[in-house]
C-alpha cells in the first residue's frame, strides 16, 4: 500500500508544480504524507490548500486533526489554530432562526431535518404545563 502513497506523492507534486493554485491537489497531498507518517511536510500542505481556500472544511479539519501530531505545534499553538478557526467561521455563517416550531394552540413541536431533507417530528408536548412563550 505504501507504493500507491509514494507514487501518490509524486504525481501530486508535479501537478502542485505545474499549477501552484490547485487546491484539491495540496489537500490529496498531505493526505497521502500523512498516511506515510509524514505530518509535518503535510501540515504545510494543508495550511497551503488553505491559502487557496481558507473555509474549505475538509481541508481545515484535517489541518485541525492532524496538528495535534505535528511536533511544531504546541498545546498552546493548536487551542489558538481551533478558536482562530471558530472566530473566523463563525463570523461568516447566519443565524439560523428558531427550530422550535408553535403549533396553533401553542405546544412546541421538537423535530429535525433528516439527511433526505424530510422534517422528522421526535416529540410534541400535550401537556398544558409545557407552553411556548
């Protein structure tokens, strides 16, 4: 299996060399150095693909991942690599409104949106007790 990964690395250096902004190649490419226990040349491969694509969340959980192994990265450097990456995240997702759901007389309804985008309901609360406000 070792063969197909060095060949891996090859091929995807060359296509890096030839086209320094193809981020899928990057990605791939520290991807097959990790499964070489090659982290730290695939630490700089992720944070390259990320130049390219800075809220790919592929290639920033496997820079998440996989830093924990990289001997450059402290406890200290990675806490700050996941809260760089919460802020930076967060600030460009919206605010999703409320998933509760009123029904007409006033229960909450409790449900989830399932992988095939089917709304799901889990539970309802008849009792009076339990109103929304």
């Amino acid at each position: 299996m070792s063969g197909r990964y060095e060949r891996a690395v090859v091929l995807l250096r060359r296509a890096v060399t030839l086209k320094p902004d193809y981020f899928e190649a990057w990605s791939f490419l520290g991807k097959a150095l990790i499964e070489q226990g090659r982290t730290e040349e695939a630490i700089d491969c992720f944070e390259r693909s990320l130049t390219i694509q800075p809220y790919n969340g592929a290639a920033l959980s496997k820079q998440l991942f996989y830093s924990v192994f990289d001997p450059r990265y402290d406890a200290k450097r990675v806490a700050t690599l996941n809260r760089d990456w919460g802020t930076l995240v967060g600030s460009k997702i919206q605010r999703l409104p409320s998933l509760f759901v009123k029904a007409a007389d006033g229960r909450i309804r409790i449900g989830y949106l399932s992988d095939e985008f089917y709304e799901r309901v889990t539970t309802r609360f008849p009792n009076a007790g339990v109103r929304a406000s």
